[in-house]
C-alpha cells in the first residue's frame, strides 16, 4: 500500500521521466541535415537520388560534368546514420553489405571518412570536388547548400 510520501515521489519521478523525454524529443528534432559543396563548386543544388549515387560510388561525377568524392562523416555517428536513412533509404547494415559488395567486385571504395561537421566543412571547403553532409548549425560562407536533407 502507497502512503501520500510514496504516491508523490512516485509522481515527481514519472514528470521528470517525461521532461526528459521531451528533451530528448526535442533535441533529436533539433539538428538538421544539409549536403553541402565549397562556396567554389559550380554545382548549385542536388536531388536527393544525385546525391544518393555519389555516396554510393554508383556516380563519380556532378550532373555538370565535374569529378564528384563523398566525404563521409564517422561510421555509427548519428549524422551518417540518419543521412544513409533518409537520402538512400539504407540503414547501416544495408551499407555495410553495399560496401562489401562493391568493394570485393571492384567497383567501388567507401567514401573517405571525417571526424565531425566542423571537418568536413573544413574538407569540403577546401576542395570543390568533394561534396559532404553536415548540421545546418555548422554551415559558413565558405561552403554551398545543395541538398536540405528531409
């Protein structure tokens, strides 16, 4: 049997359970995707399906003619995850088994890795090959959004 003592802690600890859980939620839907070249990168914009076939080696070029490298942020981030998810429909099982593939017939390497958002502005800026994903909260002048990712 519960006393008034018990109900109330009971109580505060189910309303903090659910604070936190909101916070989770909102921060979960707080970051947003963005696929990105340098600010010196003739491509303007991308669909989704373009930038899915660069990611997954099944193009080497931007729709202009222009050499295209993926540069990837780190294996089992979150960013890699939800990218792979939304713009090619993979989740990272489905990945690993594409890259193995592609890899054992020769037609294909992962894409170069990057610590974070911050590096792979810093790479994609430098660079008007390389094209990345990163959170919208990273972007600078120094790089160009072609894809939001939704």
């Amino acid at each position: 049997m519960l006393n008034a003592f018990s109900v109330r802690r009971l109580a505060i600890r189910l309303l903090c359970c659910l604070l936190c859980a909101c916070a989770w939620q909102a921060q979960a839907g707080a970051r947003e995707l963005v696929v990105v070249v340098s600010a010196k990168s003739p491509v303007m914009a991308l669909q989704a399906r373009q930038v899915a076939d660069i990611f997954l080696a099944e193009a080497a070029r931007y729709p202009g003619g222009g050499e295209a490298v993926a540069l990837d942020q780190k294996l089992g981030s979150a960013a890699r995850n939800e990218f792979y998810s939304k713009v090619a429909g993979r989740a990272p099982e489905q990945m690993k088994a594409h890259w193995t593939k592609m890899m054992f017939t020769g037609r294909g390497q992962p894409p170069r890795e990057a610590a974070g958002s911050a590096a792979v502005r810093r790479m994609v800026a430098a660079d008007p090959a390389l094209i990345g994903y990163i959170d919208r909260a990273a972007l600078n002048a120094s790089v160009r959004v072609v894809l939001v990712v939704k």
